[in-house]
C-alpha cells in the first residue's frame, strides 16, 4: 500500500503547530497502525529528521496509551485502540489526516502527545474506595450479584483512553468520569466515599476545564470498551442525590 | 457559595436546568397545541377566541404563563453559559471531523436549532401574543359578553404566504430540536433504564414529529380556508 500522512506536527505545547504531508511506500494490510508510523519513524530517523512523536504502551489495547485522531475520528475508523487498528482498514492511495486529541484540559506536549494528567487528578478526588489493613481478605466474603457485579465491570473496562474527551464535540469528560464513579458506587467496597466521591469527582472534572455534555452519544459510539452512557445517567443521579443530602457545605 | 450555587454552577447543574426549563417548555407546549386545536372547530371562531380570553385572564393560567418565560429565559441564558463553557473546552478545532459517524445531526446543532426557534419565537410573539395582550384587537359578542377576535387577527395573518411558510419552516426545525431535546433531558435527570428509556424514546420521536406537524397544520389549514 501506499499512503499519504498528514501528521500534526507540534514543537512543544506553546509552539503552535501545523500538518506535515508525508508519504508511506511500502506499507503492508497487516501492520497496525502504530507499526505503519514505527517504519515512517526509521525513515525519518535515518534521513536525520525528529521522529513523529505519539504515545503507546502495550500494543494490546488494554493500556489506554495510545490515542490518535485518525480521519475525524478518535482511534480511527474501528471502535478500537489505534494499536489494534490495521492497514487493512484503510485502502490503497488514501490521505490520512492524524491529529491528537484535541481539548483544553488535554494540552499538547508534542506532535501527537498530548499530556492526559486531568484524568489521573480526577481520579485523585474520589476514585478509590477505603480498605482496612491486615491479612487478605477471603474470596467472595461480600456477596454481590451477578447484575451489579457485571454492571461494575462493565463500567470498570474503562482504560482512561481520553477517546470519549476527543469524540465529544464539547470535549467533555463526562464518560469518562461516570464509568470511575459507577464502579465503585455500584458495589458495597465503594460506599463509604459514595456521596464524596461524586461531588468532589465531578468538581474536579468541571475545575481542569472540560466541557459540558449534550448528549450526543458520540462517546459511546467512539469509546474502545464500549463504555455506555447510562453510566452518564448513573452520575447526574449519583451526584444530585450527594449533593442533597451529603454534609459537604 | 453555598452548596446550592455551587451545584447550579456546575456543569451538571447547569445541564439539570437544561432540562427541567426543556421538560417543562414540553409541557407548556402539549397544552398550547391542545388549546389551539379549537382554530379547527369551524365555528367562525368562537370556541378559540373565548379559550384566548380565558387563558389571558385565569389567575392560575398567569402563574403557568410567569413560569414558561423564566423557563424560556433560563433555557436560552443557560444554554448560552453552557455553549460558551463547551467552546472554551476546545480551544484548538479539528481539521477533519467525522461526526456524523457517530451521533446525530440534531444533537450537534441543538444550539442552532434553538436560535433559529427564538428567532421565530420572537416573531410569533409580536405577531398574536403582543397583540393579545396591548394591540388593537377588535371585539367580538358572544351571548352578551366581550371578547377580543383574535381569531381575526390569526386568521388575517395566516392569508400571508411568508408567514405560513416561515411557520411551517419553524416547526421543521423545532422537531429536530424535540427529537433531542425530549429524550436527553430524561438521559440528564438520571432516568437511563431498560424498563423506561425504549419508551422515552418511542415518546420523544412520537412527541417531535406529532406536535410540530399539528402546530405546522394550523397556518396550512387557515391559509387555504381563507379562499
């Protein structure tokens, strides 16, 4: 195959940044995404040119390294993590445009890196649950149904990606947010900070500046692990009934 | 701030009054199509013009009226809050953006679709409730009691092919803005479940294609009965 790029380029986050056209020969159907950008890198290596920069980690679509907005979408064309996206899903001659995700609270640190910390910070604000020290507690000790079991781990696949921040049209957070506070609300560990965990989860999604959501659903339509948005619902329910009647002035 | 403020502040709270002043123009809407069904009845007016004195003088009807223009104004003044925070969250665009891909046209516009409501809003408004409530309307007797025509006025009005069709136009886009608009205030309250949401769903299609169309209807209706 051969392929057009256009790859956003981008120094450092004050730089501003623009597209960079290259040209991939050679390109096979069954490479992944990342390994078509890996031999565009050896090239650009070799003829002394900086590499584009992009983040990865696991190439196994379990990490949530990887980001990429590939042809107007997040990931690209598949409902995958770029690195389980192949060639075969793009046709021979075809421009692609790469972009990074894009969104105030996701600042740009190079080319396609963009720096996902809010995440990590709004996860800071609530999303852990209090465990008691001393020996390991017996399998199954806490019984939990299979509804809310599967439930909680549904929403718990979520791999902090950020697809869900650069599909939404407001890059809004709110999936993501919704899938970390439904996994612990839905089960008995999560209980004790239930009430905090959504105020102060939500308070710090507003305060690293994403937007609000419309619900569009396209988050959903985008998200890798097929994150659904009744977790959404899920947190305005959470959140409304923590702010009602928790302590918290 | 209190907690209260704090909440409504957020961008939670803010979508919450998104969608009670949204639930509630939903309201008020099933209401003024009902009423004005009675521009149907053939009765040269009557039955509609007695319904718009009582819908203009009925103290409990004035209370529901306050509470649809601070709805109105809440929903435009939160809606621009919100639109301008969601801006200011994507500071630099995409280049290319397959949106369509993944969610419908509606629920990317919402903000357009409501401009171009207020727009005819604004021109409904000046047309028949200004009118009503400060114009010149001319009177008209019924079994010894006054009223004012303003089924003359409507029906005046309707003759004029601009208006029928900015009408129908209105209520085109006013569908597209219920078609979202009904099920994602439900979605924004926390009502998502497999008991409820098909028939939220079902509801809301129903609600947006059944009530522009009967609104659509009336001009249609009157502009060809006046020849």
């Amino acid at each position: 195959m051969k392929l057009t790029l256009k790859i956003w380029r981008q120094k450092n986050t004050a730089d501003k940044g623009g597209f960079v056209t290259y040209v991939a020969d050679h390109v096979s159907k069954d490479m992944s995404f990342l390994e078509m950008l890996d031999v565009l890198n050896d090239q650009l290596t070799e003829r002394g040119e900086d590499p584009v920069h992009f983040d990865h980690d696991c190439r196994e679509g379990i990490c949530g390294m990887c980001s990429l907005y590939i042809n107007g979408k997040p990931h690209g064309p598949l409902q995958t993590t770029t690195c389980q996206l192949h060639m075969r899903s793009f046709s021979d001659g075809e421009t692609i445009t790469i972009e990074p995700w894009r969104a105030k609270a996701f600042p740009v640190v190079k080319d396609l890196v963009v720096n996902r910390s809010a995440f990590d910070r709004i996860i800071q604000a609530g999303g852990y649950v209090s465990v008691n020290t001393g020996g390991v507690p017996d399998a199954n000790e806490i019984p939990i149904s299979k509804t809310i079991a599967d439930l909680a781990m549904d929403a718990a696949q979520c791999i902090g990606c950020g697809a869900c921040v650069a599909a939404c049209k407001n890059a809004s957070a709110m999936l993501f947010t919704s899938a970390k506070i439904s996994q612990l609300a839905l089960l008995p560990q999560g209980q004790v900070e239930r009430k905090s965990r959504a105020e102060n989860m939500v308070a710090q999604m507003d305060e690293e500046g994403f937007g609000a959501c419309t619900n569009t659903g396209a988050c959903e339509a985008e998200c890798p692990k097929g994150i659904s948005i009744t977790n959404i619902a899920r947190m305005n329910r959470e959140y409304f009934s923590a702010v009602v009647s928790s302590d918290n002035m | 701030m209190t907690w209260v403020t704090k909440t409504l502040n957020s961008t939670l709270g803010r979508k919450l009054i998104m969608a009670l002043t949204g639930l509630f123009l939903i309201l008020f809407l099933t209401g003024h199509v009902s009423g004005n069904m009675l521009l149907f009845k053939g009765d040269g007016g009557q039955a509609f013009n007695m319904y718009a004195k009582f819908m203009t003088t009925n103290p409990a009807v004035k209370l529901l009226s306050y509470l649809t223009y601070i709805s109105v104004l809440g929903h435009i003044i939160y809606s621009i809050a919100l639109s301008q925070h969601n801006k200011s969250a994507r500071p630099v665009p995409y280049s290319t953006s397959n949106g369509s891909s993944n969610s419908a046209w509606s629920s990317r516009n919402m903000g357009v679709l409501g401009t171009i409501i207020l727009i005819f809003l604004v021109v409904h408004l000046q047309g028949f409730w200004a009118q009503m409530h400060w114009g010149e309307v001319p009177m008209i007797t019924y079994e010894g009691e006054e009223y004012k025509n303003l089924f003359l006025i409507v029906s005046e009005a309707f003759k004029q092919e601009w208006l029928v069709a900015l009408y129908v136009l209105s209520m085109i886009f006013l569908g597209f803005h219920l078609s979202h608009g009904f099920t994602s205030a439900f979605q924004t309250l926390g009502i998502n479940h497999k008991k409820y949401s098909p028939a939220i769903k079902a509801i809301g299609t129903a609600y947006s294609i059944l009530v522009p169309a009967l609104f659509a209807s009336m001009p249609v209706y009157i502009y060809f009965s006046s020849y």
